[in-house]
C-alpha cells in the first residue's frame, strides 16, 4: 500500500506540550500474538496545547465537543488479544486525521492558499476540516485568523505520523496473515445536531460505516451487526455515518484490506456535557471487547474473501 502519508513536505518541530514525538500512541501486542485486525482511534486526544487553547475563544470543556472521549479505553483489550491499537495523542479539534491531508476552509486563513490545498468538500462547508472551524454543535473556534504555516505544522507534527503508523500497521497484518480489517473507533453525539440530517433525533446505540458496502466484506458487516444486536444495542448502517477518509482510503478489498467504522452513541458510557464517563462504561467495554474478539475470528482469507 502506498499513500500520500509517505510524503513529507517541510520538517517541523513538534508542539513541547504533547508527551510523545510523534503526538500519537502505538500499543502492540506482545510476541507473536498478532491478528490481522487493527484498531485506530484518531479522535480520542485529549492533550490541548496551551497555543490552541489560547487561540481559541472557547473555554477548555467546550473545545472537547468534538472529542470521541474514553474510546481508545472501549478498545483498550485489544493489544492483550493481538490486535494493536493505534491512538492520536493530539485532539480533533487541532487535527483531525479523519480528513485528507489538507482540507481547508480558505475563510479561517491570512492569506490564500496553495493551489495543493483541497478547499471545496461537504467537510469543509460544516466547518470540520483538517484544521476545524468549529466545535461539535457549530461553535466558533478561532479568536481570529491562522497562517497557512500553523495548518501545515499540524498537518506534518500529527496528521501524517498517524497515517504512517497506520499505513505500516496494516501492511504488517497483511504481510504476516495474508489479509488485514482495520477498525475506525468513533463516539457520537446521542442526539442529531442543527446541521445534520437526522437533527433532533435520538440516534441508534451503534452505527457501522462500511461506505455503503464498499469498504468491507458483506458478511462480515452482517457478522458485527448481529454480534451488536445479540449485545442488547440498536443498530443502523451508514445513517448518519457511513464512514470518515480513513474507512474510504485505507479500503482495498481487491488486496485482502477490509475496513470498517463503529460510531458508539455517547449516552451509552458518558456524560455529554461534563465529559465523563458514566454507569454505562463497563457494559460497553465489555461488548468491544467480545467484539475485538469476535474480529480477530473473521479476519481470515477465508472467511473475508470475495
């Protein structure tokens, strides 16, 4: 597999503030108990970087609307069964690797934008790049305007080291099992917002994202849904979601590469508004982790071919 991650621009420093160089966090498992099946959670950051929070005009349990809280922890099984677990460290609302590389709102920057830059997407327009406008509920962001430089920083410090990671990961579980399933772990808000097109409505428990059966094996879609049912969670396909850039891209089901989204309702496990985790949180990770387990049985040439 070959993506455009592979490429580098400039070389940047990494923001002081995040633990890691690169801002993202790689959990194995140990030895050789290594499934073809690998976990990617690339909106669970929670580190704010003093300079973003000072940008910013919103207070700092705002900024974390976007933020799909405690799932790479719904997930944290995942490593002990063999499936390794990729986390960014950096938070959606600085960076958001679920979009190309640059995918820009040309209104939140200084100056004009390099010809490069994809400027025009339903992505951009709701205010959720690459580098966000807004918050979860349409929120304003930014005190003022950003330098095409900062975008690019973060484009170079988070959004390519996840893909990298990720990229070789999958090559890894192809390599040594001849296929691979990557699993996009998401949260969603419980209710519709304004701007989408279920607003005002109480949204299922779990929804899968296979890109309208593009991105992964039908009967293995089936198999999850089912598993999610027998769990006691409601379940739609596709609806709101149907899978962000890394379902679509990281897709190659002609090569043995299957992947799919799970968005998990937030109300199931959290406080919405205090960011918390709630009564619901064990149940939950306790069906991930049957589910992990369940994955790892499927990922297999025989049962995920064509």
């Amino acid at each position: 597999m070959t993506s455009s991650a592979s490429l580098r621009t400039r070389q940047f420093q990494p923001d002081p503030e995040f633990p890691a160089d690169p801002p993202i966090r790689v959990s194995r498992p140990a030895g050789s108990n290594r499934s073809a099946l690998v976990l990617s959670s690339p909106h669970s950051g929670d580190i704010y970087p003093a300079s973003f929070r000072g940008a910013s005009q919103l207070d700092p349990l705002t900024l974390r609307r976007s933020e799909d809280a405690f799932i790479h922890e719904l997930y944290a099984a995942g490593p002990a069964l063999g499936a390794p677990l990729l986390e960014a460290l950096f938070p959606r609302a600085y960076c958001d690797p679920n979009r190309a590389a640059y995918e820009l709102d040309p209104a939140m920057f200084d100056a004009p934008l390099p010809p490069h830059v994809v400027t025009d997407s339903s992505k951009i327009g709701a205010g959720l790049g690459t580098i966000a406008r807004v918050v979860t509920g349409g929120l304003e962001i930014y005190k003022g305007k950003l330098a095409f430089t900062e975008a690019e920083r973060r484009v170079e410090t988070c959004w390519r080291p996840y893909h990298d990671a990720l990229e070789t990961l999958l090559e890894e579980a192809k390599a040594c099992h001849g296929v691979a399933l990557l699993l996009d772990c998401h949260s969603m808000p419980s209710v519709g917002g304004t701007h989408n097109p279920d607003a005002g409505q109480r949204r299922a428990d779990m929804v899968i994202g296979d890109f309208h059966g593009v991105s992964c094996a039908p009967r293995l879609v089936d198999r999850v849904e089912d598993y999610l049912k027998s769990c006691g969670f409601s379940t739609t396909r596709n609806k709101p979601y149907a899978g962000g850039y890394i379902t679509q891209y990281y897709s190659r089901r002609d090569q043995g590469i299957h992947s799919l989204q799970l968005e998990i309702n937030r109300d199931l496990y959290m406080d919405e508004t205090r960011i918390e985790k709630a009564g619901g949180f064990n149940r939950v990770q306790g069906a991930m982790t049957g589910l992990i387990e369940l994955l790892i049985a499927s990922a297999t040439p025989d049962f995920l071919k064509e």
